[in-house]
C-alpha cells in the first residue's frame, strides 16, 4: 500500500474514507476498523462521486 499526501481540490469538513469501486469497500472496513481500534476515532465511509473509477486505491481524509 502506497501513501501520498495530496490535497483535495475542494474543501473537507471532516475524517473519511473515499471508495472508487465496490471491490475497495472491504478494504475501507479494515481500515476503518484498524482506525477505530487505535483511537484515531471514527472514519466515515463514503463512495466517492467518481465512482466506479479504475483507480486502485482509496483514499483516507484526516481533518486537522
């Protein structure tokens, strides 16, 4: 798994999890359990509104 730390190009209000394609929706639950688990607190997930895009990665908002 790669990371990078680019800024959306619209604004973020809160922590969240961006799926693309159904196939990602298991992993964003790992992770959101992972999250949750070491007290980051609770992520959201959401499909993101280019869905179904072939991207394969999601992506993790965190809002300071």
């Amino acid at each position: 798994m790669s990371s990078s730390y680019e800024r959306p190009t619209y604004p973020i209000t809160k922590n969240e999890i961006v799926y693309f394609n159904a196939p990602q929706l298991n992993y964003c639950i790992a992770v959101q359990q992972l999250l949750e688990k070491q007290g980051f607190g609770h992520f959201p997930i959401r499909l993101s509104s280019g869905a179904n895009a072939t991207l394969h990665h999601f992506k993790i908002y965190v809002v300071r």
